[in-house]
C-alpha cells in the first residue's frame, strides 16, 4: 500500500485538475469526508482528512485537458527526470518549476499517453496521510502496452516488480527499488478506464461509497466487484469526469 515512508519512485503527492474547485469540495467531502482550505494565491487549494493533507486540486491550466487525478512519483531530480522522459519518447508536458520553499514538480507523459508527475521534495516531502480510509492507498497504471511502459517506467524509477494473479487478467505489482511495501500495479487496457495512472483512495465499506458517488452525480464505470485476496474494489468518475477508484481492503487475519 502507499505509505507516508517516501522512497524514491514512490507515489508522494496527488493533484486533482478541477473546473470547479467548490463542487469538487462538495463532491469529495461527502464521498470521503474531505474538507478543503482556501485557495491560496495561484488557485491550488489541499483536501485534508483528520487534518492532514491527502491531496492537491488546482484549476485545468493545460491546454485542452479534462478533469483528472494525477499521481506524482519522488524523484531527487525533477530536470533529471524530465530529461530522461523526453530521451525515452516520452512527453513533457510542463516542465520542472519551482514551489518555492516546497519542491519541484514536473508534468509528464509516458510513450502511450499515461499521464504522471514527479514531485523533488523541498519543505514539503509529500502527503501527510496515506494508505487509510480516505486517502490514496494504490496506484495502478492502464495501458495499451505493459511491456514497453515497465521498460519506460524502470528507466526512470528502477522500480522492482512481481506478476501477480489477478482473474482474467495478467498484472505486474511495483515497489520501490530499494524496497518498502508494493505501492501499486500495472495492467492491460480495460475497456471503460482511462489509459493512465488510476488513484485508488481506500474506504471501509466500497459499496455504501458508491452508492454516495452515485447519489452526487458522479459515474459507475466498474461496479464494486470482489478481487480474491485484495478486497472489494470499484471504478467511479466523479461529475465532471475525473476517474478514481475504491478500494475496501481484505480483512487482516
């Protein structure tokens, strides 16, 4: 699960591209009981659960994008890694700028559209909370082509993977290349996800959740189905379209 022990090429921060920031608020503080802070003065405001931050949203600034999460992975050298994005076809989207006193982002896409982030930490190392009810606790890419984006993605991050048993599907599970917990996983297209980084947000109970997503106009692409050995897992949109997933983790025995 993602954790709050930020190790290099682990997911360490999550931003939402929102049109409507008190919508999103209203949105996700019902699902997940968020609350919002202010906006500051560029317009990025943080969700906190319990107080402490689980996420980012900020207005669409990208020419042409749609609303959509996106997971940012630690990286000790944001222009290093952006650099070696471009050399391995894939796609700078905006280039590494400066919060200042806090870190270095970049915004990035792989060889077959996945879109992700790297954040160099600063004053801000990341997340403050992660891996529990309410928070990002899987990161899982969809893509049209497994083997070349592994390839992609150990360039950059020399993640260590592992083939798992998913039915009816085959799945590579990723952590760390120094270790610590396994942090997500990679799979083939599904036919109603987006190719891309899919942020799983844990909740107690996948089914009343959706029935909230529901409820508040939000979108039931994958309803909440059983996965052997992981727990209940759904895929929603919320009502303007950005994709996320639930994830009821498997009783601990």
């Amino acid at each position: 699960m993602v954790s709050t022990d930020f190790r290099p090429g682990s997911p360490n921060w999550l931003g939402l591209g929102s049109p409507d920031l008190a919508e999103s608020e209203l949105f996700y503080g019902s699902v997940f009981g968020w609350t919002l802070d202010p906006a500051g003065p560029n317009g990025y405001a943080f969700f906190r659960s319990g107080g402490r931050t689980v996420a980012g949203v900020g207005a669409l600034t990208e020419a042409e994008a749609l609303p959509a999460w996106t997971v940012y992975f630690a990286a000790a050298d944001a222009h290093g890694t952006a650099a070696a994005v471009r050399r391995a076809g894939g796609t700078v989207r905006v280039p590494p700028s400066e919060v200042p006193g806090e870190g270095w982002f970049a915004q990035l896409s792989d060889p077959a559209g996945g879109r992700f982030a790297v954040w160099q930490a600063g004053g801000t190392a990341g997340l403050e909370a992660a891996g529990g009810p309410g928070a990002l606790c899987w990161a899982e890419l969809h893509t049209s082509d497994v083997p070349g984006s592994l390839r992609f993605y150990q360039g950059l991050f020399d993640w260590r993977t592992r083939d798992s048993v998913v039915p009816g599907a085959e799945y590579t599970v990723l952590r760390p290349a120094d270790g610590g917990a396994d942090f997500g996983g990679v799979a083939g297209v599904h036919p109603r996800v987006d190719v891309g980084w899919l942020a799983h947000f844990a909740v107690p109970d996948a089914l009343l959740a959706t029935d909230e997503v529901r409820r508040l106009g939000g979108s039931v692409l994958v309803p909440p189905k059983q996965v052997p050995t992981v727990g209940r897992v759904a895929v929603l949109a919320d009502p303007f379209g950005a994709q996320f997933a639930l994830l009821e983790p498997e009783p601990r025995r």
